[in-house]
C-alpha cells in the first residue's frame, strides 16, 4: 500500500487554551461538590491539581511545542490526581444514592451531573495525553518517527476518499488530533457506552474506554432509579 506522507513543514503547537479551560472547570466541579462527596477538606485537592496545572501552562502558555521528562510526569500526574478524585466521589456518590435521604436527592442527582461531566473530561485528558505520544510529540515529530497510535480517527483513513474530504486527512495534510476530538471520543463513549467514529487500537485504550463506558452506565442507571424514587 503506498504511503503518503505531506509535506513537511513546522507545526506551531496545538493549542494550549481548549485543554486549559477543561482542567480549570474539572476544578471547579470538584470544588463544588457536596462536602459528603469528598475525602479531604474541600481545597485540598483543588490546590494541589493547580500546582501541578502552573508548570505545565508556564512552559507551554499558548502553543504546546516544549517538554521533556518532567513536564510529561506533571502532566500524567495531573490527570492522574484528577481521576483518582473523581473516581472516588463516584464511589461515595454511588453509596449516597443508593442510601441517601429523600430530601437529599435533588442535590445528589445535580452531584452526578458534575462527576458524569468530570469524568468526560478527565478522560478526555487521559486521550490526549497518551495517544501518540502526547500534544508536543504529535505536533514536534515527523510521522514516521511517532509511537503507535492508541486511537484511529476517520481522517487517517480518508485520504482515497472524494477530493473535499481527502484534502483534510492526516496523510495528505498532515492533520493530528487535537484536544476537541479526544473531547469528543470521550463525550461519544460516555454517553453511547461505546466507540462511535474513533476506534480503540491499543490494549491500554480499549481498557481507558471499558471503565469510562461501565462507570457511565452504572452511574446513568443509579441516577434513573433514583429519579424514579423522587417521583413516587
């Protein structure tokens, strides 16, 4: 199969501002959260997801073109704190519906909306970090010299398609991933429980995705059953 590859020119650096905005409102979700829902005093973790976020928007405040080891380690870790808090209000959330008071449910179920939508994003993060070899890397390297990939997007496959939509395929115009479209597999598969557009390559993808898609439909039921018991 012949390969095709444009030509090589500079990338400026994805964007710094879409991925920026999701991890300031992930936050600002958690921040306001119902005491019940959270395992440290409420500024806590907040706090410390800020301090790992300044490094990271210092070095790159626009455009993502620099990293090096201890940039790349800030930037798991930030998505790893966000998950691991998430995570467990999702469990406490869980808990509280199931054995909350019949005055606390409206609150309970707004609680839920916030941890769906922060998982949405954490998630989102977790793509974009580690499909490729994350922003600089798909940006900064040549093609050939990129990790494989962990997600396969339409437009590395549309380059034999009609002309207006080859013209934007990765092949013929060098197009690469960006934070809105892992945004968007992350919002597809929370809310289909499963890949739409964008499939899975690797092990640790298919797995990323297993647990969003399972935790969102547990999450979705519990808050269904919980509505229903509202209205009785």
């Amino acid at each position: 199969m012949t390969q095709h590859h444009p030509p090589q020119r500079k990338h400026p650096g994805e964007a710094r501002l879409p991925a920026a905005v999701a991890v300031a409102v992930a936050v600002g979700l958690y921040a306001t959260l119902p005491q019940g829902l959270l395992v440290a005093p409420r500024v806590v973790v907040p706090v410390l997801e800020v301090l790992l976020f300044l490094p990271l928007v210092a070095a790159n405040p626009r455009r993502m073109t620099r990293e090096n080891r201890w940039l790349r380690r800030l930037a798991i870790g930030l998505v790893l704190l966000i998950a691991a808090a998430n995570a467990t209000s999702l469990g406490l959330l869980v808990n509280a519906l199931v054995t909350g008071k019949a005055e606390q449910g409206p609150r309970l179920l707004l609680a839920a909306g916030q941890v769906w939508l922060t998982s949405v994003i954490v998630f989102a993060l977790a793509y974009w970090e580690l499909d490729r070899g994350g922003p600089v890397v798909r940006t900064q390297r040549p093609r050939p010299q990129l990790p494989t990939a962990d997600f396969r997007f339409p437009q590395d496959e549309d380059h034999d398609a009609i002309s207006e939509v080859a013209r934007g395929s990765s092949a013929l115009s060098g197009w690469a991933p960006g934070f809105i479209d892992y945004l968007y597999v992350s919002v597809t598969n929370s809310s289909a429980f499963s890949p739409t557009d964008t499939m899975p390559l690797t092990p640790r993808a298919k797995m990323l995705m297993a647990v969003e898609s399972v935790s969102a439909l547990m999450l979705s039921v519990l808050v269904i059953a919980r509505g229903i018991s509202l209205i009785k």
